[in-house]
C-alpha cells in the first residue's frame, strides 16, 4: 500500500499538484483555509507516515503520540519557522525527519518588511485615515512627519538570511551604518552589507531602526522587553517579522505610548490573531499586520512546492531539499 499522509490545510495548487501527481502517497487534506481543529487532527493522523502542516498546528508530544510510532516518518512544514515544532520530543521520538521552507521566502519577507518600516517611520497609515476621514485641514509643515532611513543607522536582530535580505534592499536608502547582534558573530554575511557586530545594548543604543529577524528561540523568547526599549533612541522604528514571542508586548506598548520609541511595525504577534480590543492597536505609532511577510503568490507557491517535495523525498529515505538537522 502507498504511504499514508495527511496534509493539515488546503496548500496552494503548486504543491498540491506535486503530490496529486507523484502517485507516491495516498493523502488526505483538511480542505479549508482555516487550521484544522486540533481534536480532528489528532484523529487524523493515527497511523499517518506523513504529515505536511502549517505553522499553525503545534507538533508535540501529544500529537506524535496520537500519530503512534513508527509509523510517522516524516513531517513537513510550510514554514521556514519551526519555533511550532517541539525538538526535544521530535529528536527523543523515532527517527521522524523534518522538512521546512528557507530560502524560498526571504525575497517576499524582506520587501513586506521595507514595506511595513516604510509605512511605520513614514506613518502611512495614519496618513491615509487622516486624508479619508476629514483631518487633511491643509499642508502643515511638521503634520504627519517622521523619520528617514538617508544617513540613518540600522539594527539588525539576528543576521541571517532575511536579515541580509532586508539589509541589502536597505542600501539603496542610503543608510549610514548596519550594526548586528546574534549568538555569534557572522562575518560571511555581515560583509556583504559592511555590518559591524555589536552587543545587544549596543543594538539598542545606537539603531534609528531596529529590525527583528532572528528565530524564535528559548534564548530569543521576549528578548526585546522594557530593558531594550529603555536602551533605544527616541527616534528609533522597531520592526519585527519574526515571530511575537520575541517581544514582550506590554513592555512594548509602554515605550510607544509614553513616546521612549517612535513607533513599530509588528507582522507577528502574541497571540496570533492579536484580539481587536488590544491596546497596541489603540497606540497610533504603532502598525499591526497579520502575519502576512511571505504572503505573495509566488511565494505561497514555491513554499507549498518545496513542502511537498521534502515530504516525498522523506518518505523515499532520500535527502529533503530543506532538511531541519535535529
Ligand atoms: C512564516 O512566518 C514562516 O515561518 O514561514
Ligand atoms: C512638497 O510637495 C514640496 O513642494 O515641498
């Protein structure tokens, strides 16, 4: 009998093609774009050997135990995050490997992020809702003003990839200087975009734009809380792409309305979706997304393409395209 796999959402037609026409599998799909209810996932994948899911659903214990072993040979997930993985149980657990989507989304990440410090230090939004709802009185010389990135300085958290990405796209604004911080340094990357490394206060100190692009991590867990705020300018822009658990958001709300920052840019949250009635939402100087940084066609494309592909060569015992080392 073909393997067994469950796919826990309705993926873009690239990589479901990919499956469909493989015959390698037989699968079954949550066929919706919202997630899967976790009751009806723990059902479904008793016995699977195969799971491609999504940074929604939380692999844990639990769920490998409701997927018995050994049958579960492979996961995949259409993320490049994988803070949603438990990597202790998964390593503990039965030789299970695991897939993931780099690379393919730094492109996409990076343009929603000189997108969202744009509309953040430019305060597009505000902008628009003034000239929409009557508050475009006139011209005004210091109305709706913000900061620019010419001769600026800007932070990097976490140097990988997308941070570089970012950095690159950022030269062209004319930024004066790229600073860093990370576990360790990462003179390869930082080369490219004449980055100096610096400790996080550093960061903190002298970045007119702070930008949030490291993985979500026990080290990294509210790394960017009230000490850090305290630390940075007045004028500072605080960006995070990342993940929300990065940030301690009430700290976060405290440096935006008592004026220590100048404003965020937040495409992540804690909890995703953040609730409507949250205070960060009532803070002008701050823009919410949800969680939309790869979300470009091409890219939800090629990210269910390679999903697809790392499940099968998993269940091939070939080498996964994308290969999480556990
Ligand atoms: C998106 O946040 C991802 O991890 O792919
Ligand atoms: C702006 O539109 C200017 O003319 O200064």
């Amino acid at each position: 009998a073909l393997p067994r796999v469950y796919i826990s959402r309705k993926v873009p037609p690239e990589g479901l093609d990919i499956i469909r026409q493989s015959g390698q599998v037989q699968f079954e799909l949550w066929d919706s774009d919202d997630p899967v209810p976790r009751s009806e996932l723990l059902q479904k994948v008793k016995g699977v050997d195969g799971l491609l899911c999504m940074l929604t659903e939380k692999v844990d214990a639990e769920l490998l135990d409701a997927a018995g072993s050994p049958n579960l040979k492979v996961l995949s997930t259409m993320s490049v995050g994988f803070d949603h993985l438990c990597l202790d149980e998964l390593k503990k657990s039965r030789g299970i490997r695991v897939g993931y989507t780099p690379d393919v989304l730094t492109d996409a990440v990076a343009e929603l992020t000189i997108a969202l410090l744009l509309a953040t230090s430019r305060r597009l939004i505000e902008a628009t809702h003034e000239a929409k709802t009557g508050g475009w009185g006139t011209w005004r010389t210091l109305w709706l003003c913000g900061y620019e990135l010419a001769n600026s300085t800007v932070g990097i958290l976490g140097l990988g990839r997308i941070g570089l990405s970012i950095a690159e796209r950022l030269k062209p604004f004319k930024v004066k200087k790229f600073i860093y911080t990370d576990v360790a340094p990462q003179p390869e990357l930082a080369e490219k975009i004449n980055a100096e490394y610096v400790s996080l206060e550093e960061l903190a100190n002298q970045s007119d734009f702070l930008a949030v692009c490291c993985a979500l991590t026990p080290e990294t867990q509210g790394i960017c809380n009230r000490k850090l705020f305290s630390q940075m300018k007045k004028n500072a822009i605080f960006i995070n792409t990342s993940r929300g658990g990065t940030v301690n958001q009430e700290d976060l709300y405290e440096a935006l309305s008592t004026g220590q920052i100048a404003g965020a840019g937040l495409d992540v949250t804690t909890p995703e979706p953040l609730p409507t009635d949250h205070p960060l939402f009532k803070v002008k100087n701050c823009v919410i997304l949800p969680h939309i940084a790869s979300a470009t066609y091409t890219t939800r494309n090629a990210m269910s393409a390679l999903a697809a592909n790392n499940l099968l060569a998993g269940l091939r015992g070939e080498p996964m395209a994308k290969e999480l080392k556990l």
